[in-house]
C-alpha cells in the first residue's frame, strides 16, 4: 500500500508540473518590469541589510522593488510597446 501511495504522488506531481510546463512555454518570458522589480528588490534588500540590519533590508528591498519596476516599466514602454500596453490595461 506504500508503493501505491507513492507511485500515485509521483504520477500526479508529474502530470502537474508537465502541464504547467507546457503553459509556461506560450509566454515570452519576463518582462522589463519584472526583472527590474527583481533585480532592484534583491539589491536594495542587500544594501539595506548592511546599511541598517533587518529593519534596513525591509525598507530597502521594498524601495528596490518601486523603483526597479518603474525603470523596467519604461524601458517595456520604449522597447516593448505591446508588452507594456497589454498590463498597463489590465
């Protein structure tokens, strides 16, 4: 009855993730904002852990993550026009 158990995970993990697989491939990847939003939080969290401890990291990944995805929104405006029309109206 383990075996059972077991097998009947796997396959269903298995069928979950192929299927998400397959979703995720019709998408063109991240966007500008996105990655700027990512970039920024994880740099501004970094500097603000070393500047002002775990209240500073707090602040600064916060302000890393507003101002990252303002720049990536308009570098999407510039050199991605559809991309950022397309979350911009929703």
């Amino acid at each position: 009855m383990k075996s059972f158990s077991k097998i009947f995970t796997f396959l269903l993990a298995f069928f979950l993730l192929a299927g998400s697989v397959a979703h995720a491939q019709d998408r063109k990847g991240w966007s500008r904002k996105a990655k700027g939003a990512a970039i920024g939080g994880a740099g501004g969290a970094v500097l603000g852990g070393l500047v002002g401890g775990g209240k500073g990291a707090l602040i600064g990944a916060g302000a890393g993550v507003v101002g990252g995805g303002l720049v990536g929104r308009n570098q999407d405006k510039k050199k991605d026009p559809a991309r950022y029309y397309n979350y911009k109206n929703k």
